[in-house]
C-alpha cells in the first residue's frame, strides 16, 4: 500500500510541472495577439498599389514622439489610401524625431497616422503636425496670407511706438507753454514749440506763423488746419490695418475655393471609392487651412485697430484741449495788455518747419468817448494868453526952453459930405368943436 501511494505520488510530481509550463505557454499565447502582416507579398496590398497612380514624390517632413530608431530608408508606408516611401531620416531615436517620406502611390497628403508596408521601421507611427507643416499644406495662398500677418506685426509696433502721449502732449511741455504765455513771452513760447516734436508743438508752431499780422480766429483756422493734416498721418496704419482685417479672410475663402475645386476634379479619375473617398477628405482639409489662417490673421488686426483707434483718441482730445487753452489765453494777453516782447534769438529749426516772421509790438487802441460821454464831460474855461511885460524906455531929458510934452499932432480926417436935412412937417390938429383951444404946432 505505502509503495502504491509513493508511485502516485511519484507520478504526480512528474506529471504537474508539465502541466503547469502547458498552461504558461497557453496564456501566452493568449496575452499577445498577433498582428497583421504588411508585407509586399500580401497579395491585397499589391492589388491596391497597382490601381493607384504613380506618385509625384513629393516630400512630407513626418514628425512624431515615438521610437523610430528602426525607421530605414526605402520603408513603404500607407496613409490615407495613399503609399509613401521614406526619402531620409533627420533626426530619429527613443524620444521621437523626424524623417521625410515622398508620395509614392496616390495624390493624398500624409496624415497622422503611417501603417508600416514593408521595412524595418514600426508597425504604425503616429505623425504630429507642425504650423510649418500646416503652412505648406495650404498652398499659394499661404503666402500672401504670411505677408498681411508680417504687416500687422511690424504696424503694431510703429503704432505702439507713435501713439504715445509722452510724444504728442508731454505735460512738461503744456506747463511751459502755460508758462511762457502767462508772463506775456510770446517769443518763448515759440521758441518752445520749435524744439518739440508732436501734434500739439505743431499746432503751436502754426499759431506763431505771422503772429503779428493776423488776428486770433486766423491763428486758430491755421492752428486747426496744421493738427488735421498731422492726424491724417496718424490715422494711416490704423487704416491699414482695417483693410488687412478685412482682405485676410477673403484671401483665405479663396484658397479653400480654389482647394475644393482641384479636390473635385482628381477625384473624377479616381476609380475605387475607399481611394475618393480618403482623397476627398484630405483635400478638404487641406483646402479648409487657407480660410483658418486668414482668420488667425484678421481677428488680432482688428483687435489691434480698435486697441490703438481708441489710445489716438485720447491723444488727439488731450491736444486740442491744450491748443484751446493756449489760444484763450493768447486772446486775454491780447485784450488787457500788450506782452513783454524779448527779442527771439535763432532758434533750431525742425525739418520742415517754416520760422515764423519776429514779433512785432502790439499797438493797443484808443477807445473813443461816446456822445453822451462827451456830453457829461465839464468844460474847462479857456484862459486867455499873457502877454509879455515890455521893459521900459528911458526918455530923453528936455532942453531948457522947450516943452515937456510934445503936442500931438493929429491929422484932418477928410470930410464926409452929409445929405441935405429934411425940413420938419408940422400937422395942424382939427380945431375943437367949441372953438376954444390953443393951436400948436
């Protein structure tokens, strides 16, 4: 009995770890699917490459993170029903890296995915697209697309450079015009203007053209007419990059036209449905890149155009707020008393700048008294003029025997003869009735 219970046992331990490496080897089996064989001899796969077109070989940079450390040249890869061949390798190993591959069968572009044909290289590598890549997928398009974005790179920075208050209306060179103007110095606030560059010194500068031959509404038209014509060179790349906003998506619907149109038309001599179909999804999505980055291109430059419409606003408003204020005070010098006029020395002239004339003294007006005025006014009695006292003559003494006085001799005045008289008229009254009375002559 114990012999039989020993050969079990025996036979069991023989038996068990045979069973047990059976089972391994099973699960195994199990674990690890077996994957399907790309290789040229799989007769589908040499079906399919012969229906398809000759490629133009052209080349596709391939950028991914896997392994492609086993990535050779020569390795045939398919990818949106197309066959791409492995042209060189730049940069490979664990990490990832890059290669370049070139259409070999098909006219689809590469896509993200690349499933292994033939070669030594991974069974399936997944690509990762590049904005340079994008950028070549799009067309001819792209590139007057990458101009208008290069310009409203370079027009940002010259408007952020220009639009500044510190260079238009420093409020350094406000106090001193206030300054000048102020104590009556019309020449140094001239002066001031000529050494300053901006809107509002160029305003200045035209109050001061012909200051003393013109009147304060002429100073204020030139002073308006000189700041228009500054704000209209202002207003230039503002108005350029609205037209950059507005061109950018046109310019992109029109690639993704022009895209669509050339998908049609090579998927009419395509015969097998799965190849139109895979064809026809590339294209569009190549042909849909043009209108994507004329959008990446007008969005900021039409945030940017209101960004800087609104800080040049707000730089014109504060000059021509400074400007009124000049003129105002300009106009009360004007009308209360003459300014303290120095005389201007040469100044350094601006490039472009016309030196106004020298000031001239301002003659202030008599005001001419009004009749009722002239009405109250008192009269002052007119003394009459004194003549001159005469000294006195001394007088020769006379001789004895002769008068003191001289007679004075006095000349006939001629006769005048006089008209005849005219005799007296007597009238007789009438006698009384009672024949008394005295009659007189």
């Amino acid at each position: 009995m114990n012999r039989k219970m020993i050969a079990v046992l025996l036979a069991l331990g023989l038996i068990l770890p045979s069973l047990v490496k059976a089972q391994e080897e099973v699960d195994l089996d199990m674990d690890v699917p077996e994957l399907p064989d790309f290789s040229m001899q799989d007769s589908e796969l040499q079906m399919e490459m012969e229906e398809l077109p000759e490629g133009d070989h052209k080349t596709f940079t391939i950028t991914t993170d896997e392994d492609i450390s086993t990535v050779r040249p020569e390795d045939i890869y398919k990818s949106n029903g197309t066959f791409f061949k492995v042209a060189g390798v730049n940069a490979k190993g664990a990490k990832g890296g890059k290669f370049f591959v070139e259409r070999y069968r098909g006219e689809a572009e590469a896509g993200l995915r690349l499933n292994r044909v033939s070669g030594e290289g991974p069974l399936t590598i997944q690509a990762r697209h590049t904005v340079l890549d994008r950028f070549r997928s799009g067309g001819v398009v792209m590139y007057p697309i990458a101009f208008l974005l290069l310009t409203v790179i370079i027009v940002t920075i010259q408007c952020a450079i220009r639009y500044r208050k510190s260079l238009h209306c420093h409020p350094r060179f406000v106090e001193e015009c206030r300054q000048a103007i102020g104590s009556g110095n019309l020449n140094q606030f001239q002066e001031i203007s000529l050494k300053q560059k901006g809107l509002l010194a160029q305003a200045c500068r035209a109050i001061m053209i012909n200051f003393s031959k013109s009147t304060l509404e002429d100073c204020e038209s030139r002073s308006k007419a000189s700041a228009g014509r500054a704000i209209d060179r202002l207003r230039f790349p503002l108005r350029l990059l609205n037209f950059i906003s507005v061109v950018a998506p046109l310019l992109g619907l029109l690639g993704t036209v022009v895209g669509m149109i050339t998908c049609f038309d090579s998927l009419g001599e395509q015969a097998a449905s799965a190849s139109k179909a895979a064809l026809m999804a590339s294209g569009i999505k190549v042909a849909l890149l043009t209108t994507a980055f004329g959008l990446i291109v007008a969005v900021p430059a039409l945030f940017i155009y209101f960004a800087f419409n609104s800080k040049l606003s707000g730089v014109i408003a504060d000059c021509e707020q400074a400007a009124e204020e000049f003129l105002h005070m300009i106009g009360n010098l004007l009308r209360h008393a003459s300014p303290a006029i120095v005389p201007l020395q040469a100044a350094p002239q601006p490039a472009g700048v016309a030196i106004p004339q020298p000031l001239q003294p301002i003659q202030q007006p008599q005001p001419v008294p009004s009749m009722t005025q002239q009405a109250a006014q008192p009269v002052q009695p007119q003394a009459a003029p004194i003549q001159p006292v005469q000294p006195l003559q001394p007088q020769p003494i006379p001789a004895v025997g002769q008068p003191a006085v001289q007679p004075v001799q006095q000349q006939a005045a001629p006769v005048q003869p006089q008209p005849p008289a005219t005799p007296p008229v007597y009238v007789t009254p009438p006698a009384p009735a009672d024949g008394g009375g005295e009659v007189r002559p």
